[in-house]
C-alpha cells in the first residue's frame, strides 16, 4: 500500500553485577577473623514494538498522516546478598567456609507495562493543521481492575505567514501559532507493588515472625495530568532571528501520594491516589544570527523558563502533610520547606538560637521570642520557600571563522533553595576525627565572641534549621569545543573529503553561592553523598572518505 510503512523490533537488555568485599583480621570492619560481603544483581529487560504509520497526499492541498502501534516492556530482577564473618584462615574466601552467615537475603521483582496508541493528523495547504492522539496504559503497579489508564491529546496550529494579507511582509519569514491539550498518565512510583499489602520477615534461625509492612489499596491507580499549552514561533529578518514563546497551565489530579493515617491505627500512611496540584509557566527560546559571512559567523541562542506551582487540595481529613523538613499545604508550592528559624549566637555561651512561639487555640502565632531550647524550636517552625526557581535556562553561542569553529553551552538558574544536608554533617561533627567544613573555624570560641556559627561540642546532637538553607542559583559551564577543518583542497590531496580535528571539554566548571554543592543533580531541594558530574576533555579526528 502506497504510503504504508510497519516497524517491528524486539529488544533485550541484560545487565549482571557482582560485587565482592573481602575484609582481611586486621581491617577494623571485619569482626574478629576476617569478612566477606558477596552480592548480586541481574536484571533483564525486554521490549516489543510494533508501528505502522501511513501517509497520503489528497488532492494539492491536504495531507493525511495516521500511526497505530504496540508497546509491551518487562523487566525481571533477581538480587542475593550473604554477610560472612569469621574465617579459619585468610586462605578461604567463600562464605560456605565462615563460621558466621550473620545476614543473608535474596529478592525477586517484576514490572510490566503494555501500551496500544494511534495519532491521526491532517494538513491543509502546510497552512493549518490538526492532530489527536489516543493511547491506553497497562500498568503491573496497579490492580487488575484499575490496570488500564486511557489518555488523549488534540493541537491544532495556524502558520499565519501563509496567509494572503501577510504577503507582503518581508521581514517575517514564518509566524506560527499553536495550541494543545491533552491528558497524560504518570505510574511511576517508587515501588512496583505500590497496590498490594506484603508483610516483613523476620527469623531467629528457627522461628518466624511476620509484621504488615504496607497496607494494600486496591484502588490506587494513575496519575492524570491534564495539559494545556499555547504559543507562538516566528522566524524573521531573513531567518537572522528564530523565537518561540509559550505558556503552559498544566493540572495534576489523583496524584500518586502517602495518605496519612491516625497513629492508633499503627501505620503511618499508605499510597493513594488524594491530591491535586498546577504548574502554570512560560518557556522562551531565542536564536539569533549576529553576523553571517562567508568567512565569519556567529550566533547565539538563550533559552528561559519560569515555573508557578500550588498544591491545590490534599485530603478532607487533612490540608496538609509533614515530612521530614518540608510540608505539603493547600495554597503553597509542593515540599515548601518547613524549618525551625535560625536566630543567631548567644556571644556569652555560644549556644545556637532560635525563634519559636505561642499559639492560641486557633493555631495562630500569639508571641515570638529567641531561645536556646531547641525542643521549643523544633515545635516552631517557619515556611522558609522550596526548591523552585524564579528562572531557569540556557545559553549558548556558536562560532565559525574560516576553518576554526567554536562552541559553549552554559545553563543557569536563579532563585530557589537546597538544604544542604552535607554541609550541615560537616558543621556538626558528632565524633572525633570526622571532617569538618572550612566555616567552623569562625565558630564561637569565649565569651564575647560575635560569629554566625555556634560553640562545637563534639557527641552532642543539633536541629536542621534554615541555617543550612543555601540559595540554589548557579550558573554552570557544561560544554565547550574548539575544531578546524582542514580546506577541502588540502583534504582532497591525501585522499579525503572532510577531515577536523576537535577538543571537548565537558561540565568544565559550576559556580554556587556554597563551595561543593551541586544543586543541579536534583530538583528534591536535598542534598546527598552523590558523585558529582565528572569533568572530562576529549580530543577527536573526524574523517570522511
């Protein structure tokens, strides 16, 4: 059939790793005589796609476009893992031989999604065109009887350039406008038996215990988001100047999210589907040609976002929920961080202080007042903003003089925080010998002292307060890359068409308002014990014959 193509694929991707530790007598975590840790991990994947997509001219103006497909993924991954101490001598490195399995456990995990979709497109004169999708989502994660999401999309865009009252417009070389919405599924949760109750094991070698560790909800089922975008694209002065502006609104309901539950019952909370949230922002992405000539050009491209977010509605049992630092409130951004209030260093004891307060029977606040107690101050805490920035983005520029070419990719973000919670471990070294961050040498000392940073006691426990609450901006160079492509000419003598030689230089630099942290690995507004992005310089030859 004239204009109808089908794709099929089948894809496994198998990965085994196999970690090994060996502990000889002397080393301090080897018990008495000797350790082994031993584990393993295989995990196969396998996916089928199936696509037939049509295409077809009607007449000299319209053109039809029309896709239906399949989808199917399955991943299987076995784990074992055995903890072996005690060895006869340092000639054995088996568990079998240890006199001591002191853990040993094993575990099996399945996941499956299916998916069947179709898109069907029409076009008129390249000037008008409108497109919808439908999909339906399979999904392990959920229940047989709430397995299956249905979703759908429609757009529909104006090329107004192509009209005939912006003929003679010469300065405009495409003007498009664009509108969409559609309803998306999101599944992916932190588990992949967030629906069923399982219990927890335990055993002391010859009787068993067996404890609920998460209750079932046989109703969880998808996240829906519904989004709506519209913009505009516009390429003028001769293509010297490309942009595109939009703006989406987009709407969370039946998010995937911890119910809470009364403490009478036991359990803390189970997955549910309870909440709804809106994300509403602009993208902005301009490019433009400085100069353009036969030996020389140059041009530069800066993209900027913004993001609006609120949490719409929680539980009737409950408008917000706590954990850990941050909470989730109807009105404020999700994860708004939920601190107590730093308040300084008493110059006479060198004591940490914080705000806190009184309330009425209402909850409202009815006297501050700074103190040392920090139990007073962990039962006063303050909203303190999330990890949203004001603005995000990109910018890069592009150069090409003669046979030398150059390039750098930068991205920003202004706005937001991260709290730090490696930067607080260092500022608080609980025991002799642990690191400790260059700011604790201003730490208060005697009595008269006037610092920002308290008395070090080493054994003593500390609160996590907005004192480790660091602006996320930063501004990072991600990618730069010098070449020269020898002339053609030059090439053609020994035998080739193209020929350039190129150093790349890769997450070169990151400026942050706190030296070694990284705020952009994560947008959960926490820090951890993560390797940072490795910095790498390549040098190539690309050569065509």
């Amino acid at each position: 059939i004239k204009g109808l193509t089908v794709r099929a694929s089948y894809n496994n991707d198998s990965a085994y790793t196999y970690d090994y530790i060996y502990y000889n007598q002397n080393h301090p975590y080897a018990a008495d005589k000797g350790r082994i840790l031993d584990r393993n991990r295989f995990v196969m994947t396998n996916t089928i796609d199936l696509y037939a997509n049509y295409n077809r001219k009607i007449g000299e103006d319209f053109e039809l476009g029309a896709m239906v497909g399949h989808s199917f993924l399955k991943t299987k991954s076995r784990t074992s893992y055995i903890d072996a101490q005690n060895y006869p001598s340092p000639a054995f490195d088996v568990a079998s031989v240890a006199a001591n399995i002191v853990d040993a456990s094993a575990g099996l995990s399945e996941y499956a999604i299916e998916s069947y979709f179709a898109r069907l497109s029409l076009a008129y004169k390249d000037r008008y065109v409108v497109n919808a999708t439908i999909r339906t989502d399979g999904s392990s994660r959920f229940a047989p009887d709430h397995r299956w999401g249905h979703f759908w999309s429609v757009g529909a865009s104006w090329r107004i350039s192509q009209e005939e009252f912006m003929r003679d417009i010469h300065w405009i070389n495409n003007l498009t406008l664009k509108a969409s919405y559609g309803v998306q599924g999101n599944e992916n949760i932190d588990t992949y038996y967030g629906w069923q109750g399982y219990y927890s094991i335990t055993s002391t070698g010859t009787d068993y215990g067996f404890s609920i560790a998460q209750l079932e909800n046989p109703e969880l089922t998808w996240e829906k988001n519904g989004n709506f975008n519209v913009g505009i694209e516009a390429t003028l002065f001769g293509n010297r100047l490309n942009a595109t502006i939009e703006y989406y609104n987009r709407k969370t309901t039946d998010m995937i999210m911890e119910r809470p539950m009364a403490f009478s019952t036991g359990f803390e909370s189970y997955l549910d589907n309870i909440g709804e949230m809106r994300n509403t922002g602009w993208e902005i992405s301009l490019n433009g040609v400085l100069v353009n000539r036969p030996d020389f050009r140059w041009d530069v491209t800066v993209m900027a976002s913004t993001q609006n977010n609120k949490v719409l509605k929680l539980t009737p049992e409950a408008k917000e929920i706590i954990g850990g630092s941050t909470i989730i409130r109807e009105g404020l951004p999700v994860n708004t961080f939920y601190l107590p209030k730093f308040a300084g260093v008493d110059p006479a004891t060198g004591a940490a202080l914080y705000w806190a307060y009184d309330t009425d029977d209402k909850g409202n606040i009815t006297n501050e007042y700074i103190t040392s107690d920090t139990g007073k101050a962990t039962s006063s805490r303050y909203l303190m903003g999330s990890r949203i920035p004001d603005l995000f983005g990109s910018i890069g520029t592009n150069l090409q003089w003669k046979g030398i070419d150059f390039s750098i990719l930068t991205t920003y973000s202004i706005g937001g925080k991260v709290l730090d919670y490696i930067y607080a471990g260092a500022m608080n070294p609980f025991y002799y010998g642990q690191t400790y961050h260059s700011h604790l040498t201003r730490a208060w000392q005697k009595p008269g002292d006037i610092t920002d940073v308290p008395r070090v006691e080493v054994g003593t426990s500390s609160i996590t307060s907005d004192r480790f609450l660091v602006d996320a901006s930063y501004f990072a160079i991600k990618n730069i890359t010098i070449g020269y492509t020898i002339p053609q000419k030059a090439a053609s003598y020994i035998g080739m068409k193209h020929v350039r030689v190129y150093c790349s230089m890769d997450n070169l630099a990151l400026f942050t308002h706190l030296k070694g942290m990284n705020p952009t690995y994560s947008l959960t507004g926490s820090t951890s014990y993560v390797y940072t992005p490795s910095r790498s310089f390549v040098a190539g030859l690309d050569i065509k014959f």
